[in-house]
C-alpha cells in the first residue's frame, strides 16, 4: 500500500496540515520541523500524487509563449530558450502564434483566468487595457503595458547610438532610418530616438521611414524607401527581417555594400536564415527568455518582481560595414 499523508505525520509526529504545507513548500513551518518532514518523506520513500496537487493549487504547471509569428528566427530561438528554461522549473510550454489577431491573445488572457494555464510570456503588436491584466502572471518582451506587468528588454537607445555613431566615423554622411513603428508602448522606440539624438549631435539631416506594418509588408516598404532616399550611403534598421530585404534590394539595384551603401541591423546574426554577414547589435536572446521566464514563475508564485529589465547587446561586426 502506497504511503500516505497521513503515515508522514504519524512517523513525523506533527500533524497532516503540517506535512501537506511542506509538500507544497509554503510558509509557517519552521526550519527543524520542514527537515523532520522531509526525513520521514525519504524514509517512507513517499511520492506525492502531482495531478492532486495541482488541482489543490488551481496549477496546471503549464506556461504560453505568445508571438506574433512562428516562422521568424528571433521568435524561434526565444522559443528554445524559454521552453528550456520552464522545464527546469517543472513547467511545460505552449507555444501560440497570435498571427497579429488581437483576438488570439485575449483568448490566452482568457485561458490564464480561467486557470487554463498558469502565465504566459507576451512578444505582442498590441496594446492590452492594464486592468484587464490585473492578476494575470503575464511577462512582456519590450512592451510595456503598465505598473503590474513586467518586461524584458535590451539597451535600445545606447546601443543603436553607438551603432550610428560607428557609421559616421567610417565616413557615413547621409544616414537613414528604417524601421517597423509598434503600435504600443514599447522600448522598441528608443532606436528610432536615438537616432534623431544622433543626427542632431552632428547636424545632419534626417531620413527616415518608420512605420506600422505587418510581418509580410517588409519587401513593399523596402521598395518605397529606396525610391524616396536613393542618395542615402549608411541605413540603421530597426529589425532583422528588414535588414534581409534591404539588403537583396540594394544589391538588385547595382549598390555595392558597404563601398556605396552601409548597413546596421538590430539584430542579424541568425546564419541560417540570413542572405548577408550583417553588421548587427545581437540582443541576448538567451538570457532575455531565462529572465522572462523567472520573473514569470515569480509573478505566478507571487512574489515581489521588478518592472523593467533591461539587459546589454553586443555590437558585432560583419561585412556590410566599412572597417577602416
């Protein structure tokens, strides 16, 4: 017969309220007691029955990770990564792509208050009403949603100024920004601020195409800028796939890189996918999942986290930038 609850608190001495707060590590039990426990646990080889547990606690042990679309390398590795990460704190991931349907990520919203799943980490185009996030353990990726929910994001503004600042010294002078405007309030912008910070440092002229578009829209965008600054010999651009599609139209066009054209991604070092060596700011990846997800089994256990967690990139070299 398998061992009990109850058997525990007889070979323990203390009472079965006592041995069921210890099983699910809460409070109130002091340190002697909780190892008296624990010794009668082992000794009684006792294992706890997982499913009753979590129906006790309203646990599914499940998370969701939200993001706009699956086939896109920055949203693949963050997957790994968080999926990773969970399992070593006993959690299984979903993975959800909201296909930028606002409704698909209410519904997880839905899921979390119905106890369908635990919390979720969110990588969204959209703005969601604060109150309606009371309660819910939910992560954010670089957008911000309010005071009680938390985000991850990396060192947008310093690390695009130096970028910028890197082309200038290898002889840039007409500078462009291109770029993919969030709907919502996110750290995403300061890229876009520091760059006028930049080209109102050395009194240039501003170029720059920024706009709301969807994940499909990149080639058409890529088309209207070049034909509107043709002139342009360095472009910062703010995200990965942009910089792919910047780069092949550039080259169509008879532009050689980087002698008539320099370029720097927010993010591009994902090989596999990429058609060019980009001159890049590599966000950590990694370590933006792992902290996604400790914050989250944080809000999930409820306990105090912080807001904001910014975390350092890493400017790396390629070859669609002058090097002398």
């Amino acid at each position: 017969m398998a061992t009990t609850i109850k058997d525990i608190a007889k070979y323990a001495g203390v009472g079965v309220g006592t041995v069921s707060r210890v099983i699910n590590n809460e409070k109130g039990v002091g340190q002697k007691t909780r190892e008296k426990v624990l010794d009668a646990m082992k000794t009684l080889n006792y294992q706890p029955n997982n499913m009753a547990m979590q129906l006790r606690r309203n646990a599914t042990r499940i998370i969701a990770l939200l993001v706009p679309v699956v086939n896109h390398p920055f949203f693949a590795k963050l997957a790994y990564y968080i999926e990773d990460e969970a399992d070593k704190f006993g959690y299984s991931v979903i993975l959800v792509s909201s296909q930028q349907r606002v409704e698909r990520e209410a519904e997880i919203i839905k899921k979390i208050k119905h106890r369908e799943v635990d919390g979720a980490v969110f990588v969204t185009h959209y703005m969601h009403d604060e109150k309606e996030l009371d309660n819910c353990p939910i992560i954010s990726i670089d957008r911000a949603f309010g005071e009680s929910t938390p985000y991850v994001t990396s060192d947008n503004y310093d690390s695009t100024t130096k970028a910028i600042e890197y082309m200038i010294k290898r002889g840039a002078k007409r500078i462009a920004f291109l770029g993919s405007k969030p709907e919502v309030k996110s750290e995403v912008t300061e890229r876009e601020r520091a760059y006028l910070d930049v080209m109102k440092k050395h009194d240039m002229p501003v170029r720059i195409v920024n706009e709301v578009m969807k994940h499909g829209e990149e080639a058409t965008v890529v088309a209207g800028f070049l034909e509107k600054y043709s002139d342009v010999d360095g472009v910062f651009v703010s995200g990965y796939t942009l910089s792919q599609f910047l780069y092949e139209a550039a080259t169509e066009l008879g532009k050689k890189i980087p002698e008539d054209l320099q370029i720097i991604s927010y993010d591009g070092i994902f090989k596999p996918w990429g058609i060019a060596n980009l001159t890049c700011i590599e966000q950590p990846i990694e370590e933006m999942a792992r902290q996604a997800v400790s914050l989250l089994i944080k809000k999930i256990r409820k306990e105090e986290t912080c807001i904001r967690t910014v975390l350092k990139t890493k400017f790396v070299l390629g070859t669609t930038t002058k090097n002398a």
